[in-house]
C-alpha cells in the first residue's frame, strides 16, 4: 500500500513538472528607460593668436603696454566666462554716455555683445571723457565678467583695467588735471545700465569721433617728474638716465639719484637680448622717451619696457 502511495505521487510530481516545461516562462516587463540628451556643446574659445589677424604693417607697430600676454580671451567669447576674472581684447566700436555711465561697446549691436562700464564716479580717473578717450582704440579690458539682461560685461573701476594698444613711438595725449577738476555734474551712477537704449539718433551724436589733434599728438610728452600724475595710463615719459642697476634678475633705468622714490624704467631678463647691448650700459646717461603704461610699484611710478622699440634715444 505504502509502495503504491509512492508510485502515485511520484506520478503526480512529474505530470506538474512536465506541465511547466510545456508552458513558455513569462518573461520580466522590459521598461524604456528615460532619454539621454546631449548637452549643449561647451566650445573652448580661440586663442587670440588665432583669431583674424589685422594687416601685418599694423601688427608690426603695435605695443602693448604691458608686455604680451597669453591670457587674453576674443571679446567674442566673453559670455562663456561669466562670473569669472579675465582680460577680454577687442575694437571699441561705439560708445554711449547716459549721464549715469558710459558704455563702451564692442559690438555694433549692444543689445547683445560685449560692453564695458565706467560708472560717473569713476569718469574723473580718466584724463578725458572716456566715450571719446576709447571710442574706436584696440583695448583690452579686465575685470570680472558680469551678466546683464543677457549680455556680458565689465565693469571697469580703475584706469588701469583697460589697456590701449599703442603705435611704437606713439606718444599719449593727456590735459588731465585731475586733481583739481571740478566734481561732474552729472547725477550719481546707478547700479544698472539705463532700460530705454538710446535712440538712433543719440547714437550717431554720441558716436561720432572727436576730429584728430595730429599737432597735440606729435608734440605731447610728459616730464618724467610728472609721472605720477599719471599712473594707471599709457604714456610717453621723457627724461634722462643718471643712473642704473643690473640685480641679475632685472635692470633698472633711474631718472632721479633717489632712484627709490622717483620714476623709472624697468626691463627683465627675457628683453634684455633684443637690446644692441646690456639696457643698464646702453641707456646709462641717456636722454630717453619711454613709451608705456605707467603703474605705481611700492610709491614710484614706472613703466615695464618689453622691446627696445618701447624707449627712444634723444640726440
């Protein structure tokens, strides 16, 4: 009996299992799963040694005053570089004074390119009105790139943000008196550039380039004495070498015996074999113009000279 149980069951146990081997197994649900999107395109920009080059006789008679530089960003690709710390390089090519700022404008539609910002109470550390001190210049600006209704911008604070590319031997025009200069009229600056943009018409006003002063350019040179008065520009310094320093490390041209408190010129290892000989031997007692930016080093103004092109031997 027991032995017939057994056959049963064992009967019973393979009918199922043969049973479920005939039936198809129900496969797990298959989901589609979320799309993968490409993200935008990230777009390293063009380094400025591979932008259009201007004509060659231009590029030969340029000096940037503060040497040249392998950091410079196109003003065309400012907007990838917002909230970030660079020197932008550009063609100004119209400029807006609002009464409360200027706006320096690299592109001729504003509304979209790159701009640069000197508020009103920033207008009187410029020798001119700088709607007509930049408009049409070769510049470079740096600054913190900012985001306005959609464009980039700089807001420039200090001479010394914006850089003019110069003509070797080209002096710099300046009547600054600064210091005693009346207070602007215009009202203080405000935060934001103006919502209404100006009219075409205020435009071609504001736009149109003050007529040349080829006298005043060929003529204006500044005292070394008067160096000072000048710093954060680019200049034409005249003067005399008394005096000059070889550390090794750099040479120092000295126009005053008090060489720690007056204007100099200073010129560093990687120049120095572009020279007909040793900067410190051969502009030792030399009348001399220097062309460059004048900065403030420890309370003396001095101008870095990259290329013997920068100083001019007077007879």
């Amino acid at each position: 009996m027991r032995h017939a149980l057994s056959t049963t069951l064992l009967l019973c146990l393979t009918l199922v299992i043969t049973a479920c081997q005939s039936e198809p197994a129900t496969p797990y649900p298959t989901y589609t799963p979320y799309p993968t999107y490409t993200p935008y395109p990230t777009n390293t920009p063009e380094p400025v040694s591979r932008r259009k080059e201007l004509p060659s006789e231009v590029v030969e008679n340029l000096v940037w005053p503060n040497g040249p530089r392998d950091d410079v960003i196109p003003v065309e690709d400012a907007a990838a570089f917002i909230n970030e710390p660079i020197i932008v390089e550009g063609t100004i090519l119209r400029t807006h004074n609002s009464g409360n700022a200027v706006f320096l404008n690299f592109s001729q539609d504003y509304k979209t390119g790159f701009t640069a910002v000197i508020f009103a109470d920033d207008w009187l550390k410029f020798p001119t009105a700088p709607e007509t001190l930049f408009y049409g210049k070769l510049v470079r600006v740096e600054g913190l790139v900012e985001e306005y209704q959609g464009t980039p911008e700089i807001i420039i604070k200090d001479p010394w943000q914006i850089e003019v590319a110069l003509t070797l031997g080209q002096p710099v025009v300046s009547d600054c008196s600064c210091q005693n200069t009346p207070a602007a009229t215009a009202p203080p600056p405000s935060v934001e550039a103006p919502e209404v943009p100006p009219t075409e018409t205020d435009i071609a006003d504001t736009f149109a380039p003050p007529p040349p002063d080829t006298a005043a350019v060929s003529e204006a040179v500044i005292p070394w004495q008067q160096a000072t008065e000048f710093v954060g520009q680019s200049a034409t310094v005249e003067g005399q070498v008394v005096g000059t320093y070889n550390s090794g490390k750099v040479i120092f041209l000295n126009f005053d015996q008090d060489y720690q408190n007056s204007f100099k010129v200073v010129i560093f290892p990687d120049a120095w074999e572009l020279f007909p000989d040793l900067p410190d031997n051969y502009y030792r007692d030399k009348s001399v113009r220097v062309t460059g930016q004048i900065k403030l080093y420890q309370t003396s103004p001095q101008i870095i000279v990259d290329h013997p092109d920068q100083i001019e031997i007077m007879e």
